[in-house]
C-alpha cells in the first residue's frame, strides 16, 4: 500500500507544471558562463582580447545640418537596427526619431547592401503614422492633437519565407502621448508588415496585427488579408503561426494576446536551437530559459544566465557555421564594450572576446540616449546566411549612428603564427582577412591603389570627433620585431598614432606622424622626435622589441638605430595598432547617464581630409 501511495504521488507530481528549479540546472542546463574573463568598464574595449579579424563599419552617419550626409532628414535618434540577408543582399532595418526616444515624429528606414561594404542611403520603409485625433490610452489621461505621429518600435525586423520566396519587414506602431509615456504598453496602434521585393521596390504597407482598440476601420492602412498576393498573405500566415516569432512581440502587443506563447514582460527576445532541438531563449538582462516543444512553451521561472554579466541592453545568441555557438552582449552594467562570447554546445560559454571597443563621442543630446555600442542584432535563424560563413551583426552607436559588424567565424583571439603582409601581394578582397577594423562615414578604412596603381592599406580622416583605426594581431611575444611602411599624403594636418599593445589593449610603444610634420615616439609624458617627414613619401620603420628590458631599437628608412624605454611595461606584447588620432577616454564610469544638449559644431566636417597609405607590415620571433 505504502509503494502504491508513493506511485501514486510521483504520477500526480508529473502531472503538475514543471518548473525551472524542479527540472533544471542553472549551472548546467541553462545558458551559463564557466569562463574567467571579465570585462574592467574604466576602459571602453574593456581590456578584452579582440576576436581575430572582426570588421567594424559605420554604416549611417548622423547629421543633423547636413541631412545629405546622413538621412536625407537629420534626425539624430537612431537605434534597434536589425538585419537580415536575401537575394545576395544584407538589409539592415532601423527606427529613427528627430531627436529623443520615445518623441515623435518617428520613422523607420532601410539600408542594404550587396557587398556588406558600400551601403546605400537610407530609405523610408514605413514612415510617420499620424495618431487619429482626441486619440487616449486612459479615460483622464492627454489626448493626440491629430497632427503627432505614433511611436515606432521593433524587437523584430525581418521574415524571410523560403516557402514563398519573399523578404517582409516588420515594424510597430505604438503611442507615446507625453515624453516619459510608453508605446510598449500594449495599448499601441499594432503590427505593420511590407514586403521589400527582388527588384528593390517595396510592396504597400498592411497591418499584421492590431492592438485591441483598432481594426481595419479605424486604420490608415489595409489588413494583409486584403492583399491580392496569396503567397504575401500565406508569408504573413506563417508569422503568425511561429511562436518563435511571436514572442518577440510580447511587450507590444495586446497583454492577453492568444498567440504570444509566454506572455510574461521579458524584452528582446532572441534564440537559437540546440542540436537535440531543444531552443534556448535569451532577454534583456541575461535572462534564460528552453523550450521543448519549438517555443511554444517555456520552463518557468525564467533565469538570469548563471556566470552572465549584462544589464538592460540587449542580448544576441546564434549557432555560428562551424556548428558552434555564439552570444554577443555587452558584458557590463553599462552599454560598452561589445563582446563575443562562444560555446561548443549553446549551454557552457567558456570564453570572452572583443566585438567593438570604442565609443564614438555621443555628437547629439536626447532622452535616454546611452553611450556605446549596444542594442545588437544578429541574423536570425532562416533570415539567410552570407556566402562568407561569418557572422553579421548590426547595433547602434550611442543611439545615434548605425554600425555593422562581420565576425569570422571560427570566432578566436590567438593569432597562430607571425605574418608578412604586402598588400599588394595579397589575393584581391583577401589583404584583411586577419586585420580588425574601425571604418567610419568620414574616417574610412579600405584597400585602395595609389595612383601607381599599387594596393594599399589606405585610412583617411576628416571626421572631427573619431578616427579611424586598423589592428593586426601577432603571436604573444616578448622579443620580436616589428617593420612596417607607410606612407603621410600631406605633413601639415591629421595624425598617424603606431602602438605595439598587450593583451589587454595597453601599449608600452607608441610612434607618431603628428600635424607638425615630425616623427616622434613616446618617452613617459614626453615625446622625442624622430626627424621631419614629407607629404607623399614612404617611411619604414623597423622595430626591435625586448619586453624583458622593457626597450625598443626605432630605425627610420634605413638610417640610424635609435634606443628607446618603454612608456608602460609589458610581458608580451601582441598586438600592432594604427589610429589616426589620440586614443579617447571619455565616458568613463562616472560620466552622467544623461545629455541633453549637443556638441559644440556637433554636424561640422573638418576642412582638409588626413590619408595615410599602409603598404605592408611583417611581425616576426626573436
């Protein structure tokens, strides 16, 4: 009787929900980081490795007096970008406001991009809707003026349909009637859909899905069933119909909507499928959970990812295409850095690297505009994959400029062996294959010939707040040698900074072509002068490093040898940094969290681009 009973009690107990404590391990069966690296925020790249060979590219330049440089409109708001990948294109989707989150007017805009290097101007996908008038979200609460437009807002941006072969952004229309209200309440105007089409054309602009106090009749535009295209409408269906999908909508939408799977507040949404099927699920706040069933359910409570650092900024997990596991966060409490972290089996993530380390200044003022790189995005499972095999990511930059980033995959820190790059010797669309890149509007990084026709690392500057900048990451080392040629186009402005860094991004060597028309290298606070240099001439520089003296020999076109100290002490070093401006520190930890008032000239240009020519550079062991 006694074994009855007990058989008895553990059927009932099957029966009952199961929860994440009775079923699962946060250390073990849940995402979870065993690694050991941390990110130290007193620094912008965190002191973290990079990964090997990750391009950073701006791809849409705020400008709020020269909306030809930027938008075509000058809004300076500009965030949630997301991305996607069909018929050999990228696409990369994001909101804008004039000025402040949350603020109307508000829009959303398209880039793409057959290369993933030469994007084009932003177009608008779905543009301003304007709020009906007398419009309330509470019976004693303010009413729209019927001039305000309603609030665009998107946790999810793409669907590709392989069934109908049709590409369909997704954008919201939410309500916002005063500065601090929110368009996520539930109480918005709904879901839009349109279809970007092969030719580049878009297709009209339906509602997907209203929010409960609007319909077809009440809205300016037409719900997608009325669509002639039945294969449009079969694609929006099967939206519709994946709860993967729909969970992405959940702050949104209506709080009782039947086809949001767990309805329960949790923001940014993203996951990915394990090999056994199973699908981990990601949020704000490194929050976790799986499902078992292809997101139509999920273990309760949901869990903050054990060993995770992350605060409210999004969150980026994927399986990569070596059929491993990635998740791309900012691994702080505050939106800085980026970084990469990967995992053999999508649970355990054993391992910290560098995606994007600098933060631009913030050039414009607005509410809750936070500094650095944040907000990421991957592509999304059946959203495409680039014939190159890496991993593509966009994010905004301050909650200003929208950036994307390729990843290559398999994602690693450790550079194998020394290398002797002569660019133009190297394979066409190969040279930067293992170089990390910070390519900006105004301060680009690219291959380019000079006018003899001869490939050269080429970065110019005419960006009055940033720099561009081009890394190559050699084997730890403590006596080695390094040589490099470069070549000024002009001695009287702009500036070349060389570093010989650790692993942690701290030099103990730095070389200068500064705007006096000199060569210096750094001694402590001061700098001495390695001679003049002319505009349009090509200087080697050969180095040989010993971290055990912590000293340096300096050899300028073959002339004298030159002994040096270095400025900070190292073991090794491993890594050799070009920038075309002094290294930044500000924000720091302590900066305020808020800004509303602009830069002094925040939309200037400076008058006379900088250029500097990088033909080669060999790094080998002593």
């Amino acid at each position: 009787m006694k074994k009855m009973n007990a058989l008895l009690a553990m059927m009932a107990l099957a029966l009952l929900p199961m929860t994440a404590q009775q079923t699962l391990d946060i250390k073990k069966d849940l995402v979870h980081y065993t690694g050991t690296t941390m990110s130290n925020v007193d620094y912008h790249h965190g002191q973290l490795q990079p990964a090997i060979g990750v391009h950073n590219q701006q791809i849409m330049r705020a400008n709020r007096e020269m909306p030809e440089e930027s938008d075509g409109f000058g809004w300076t708001y500009n965030h949630a970008s997301m991305i996607a990948y069909w018929n050999e294109t990228f696409y990369v989707e994001y909101l804008s406001d004039s000025v402040s989150e949350h603020i109307p007017p508000c829009q959303t805009l398209l880039i793409h991009s057959k290369d993933g290097q030469n994007w084009s101007k932003p177009e608008v996908i779905f543009p301003p809707y304007i709020m009906p008038e007398g419009l309330q979200k509470t019976p004693d609460g303010p009413k729209a003026d019927g001039k305000t437009s309603a609030l665009m807002h998107q946790r999810v941006g793409f669907y590709v349909s392989e069934k109908y072969d049709k590409l369909i952004a997704i954008a919201y229309y939410g309500i916002a009637l005063f500065a601090k209200d929110d368009p996520n309440d539930g109480n918005g105007i709904g879901r839009v859909v349109r279809e970007i089409k092969k030719d580049g054309t878009y297709g009209p602009i339906y509602f997907l899905r209203y929010n409960h106090a609007f319909n077809a009749k009440n809205t300016d535009y037409p719900f997608y069933k009325k669509s002639r295209d039945k294969k449009f409408v079969a694609a929006c269906d099967e939206i519709l119909a994946n709860p993967l999908y729909m969970m992405q909508m959940v702050e949104e939408a209506d709080r009782d909507d039947e086809l949001i799977p767990l309805k329960k507040q949790y923001k940014a949404f993203s996951y990915y499928h394990l090999d056994n099927g199973d699908v981990v699920g990601l949020w704000k706040h490194a929050l976790t959970s799986i499902s078992k069933d292809g997101g139509k359910t999920w273990y309760e409570p949901v869990q903050r990812a054990y060993g995770f650092v992350n605060s409210n900024a999004k969150i980026w997990g994927q399986r990569t295409t070596d059929g491993k596991f990635a998740t791309v966060y900012n691994p702080s409490e505050y939106r800085w850095p980026l970084a990469v972290s990967t995992s053999e089996d999508g649970l355990n993530y054993t391992d910290m690297m560098l995606v994007h380390g600098e933060i631009s200044p913030m050039r414009y003022g607005g509410q809750y505009k936070s500094r650095g790189p944040q907000y990421v995005r991957g592509i999304q499972e059946g959203n495409g994959q680039p014939a190159d095999g890496k991993m593509w990511l966009t994010y905004s930059m301050n909650k200003e400029d929208i950036w994307v980033s390729s990843v290559p995959v398999p994602v690693v820190c450790k550079a194998a062996a020394h290398q002797k790059d002569v660019f133009n010797e190297m394979e066409d669309g190969k040279e930067l294959d293992y170089w990390n890149t910070y390519d900006l509007v105004w301060a680009p990084v690219k291959m380019k010939k000079d006018a003899q026709g001869v490939k050269c690392l080429t970065m110019g500057d005419k960006d009055p707040f940033d720099y561009a900048k081009a890394e190559k990451i050699f084997p730890a080392s403590s006596a080695f040698s390094v040589s490099f040629e470069v070549c000024p186009e002009q001695n009287d402005h702009g500036q070349l900074q060389v570093e010989i860094q650790d692993a942690k991004g701290q030099p103990s060597i730095r070389i200068s072509f500064d705007a006096d028309g000199r060569i210096y290298s750094k001694s402590g606070a001061r700098y001495n002068s390695l001679g003049a240099y002319e505009a349009g001439k090509t200087y080697r520089i050969d180095l040989n490093v010993d971290c055990e003296f912590r000293t340096y020999t300096v050899r300028v076109n073959g002339g004298r040898e030159v002994r040096r100290i270095f400025y900070a002490p190292a073991a090794t070093l491993e890594r050799v940094m070009f920038r075309t401006g002094a290294v930044r520190f500000d924000p720091t930890p302590d900066t305020p969290a808020d800004r509303f008032t602009d830069m002094e000239n925040a939309s200037s240009v400076e008058a006379k681009e900088a250029v500097f020519r990088i033909y080669s550079l060999e790094t080998s062991a002593k």
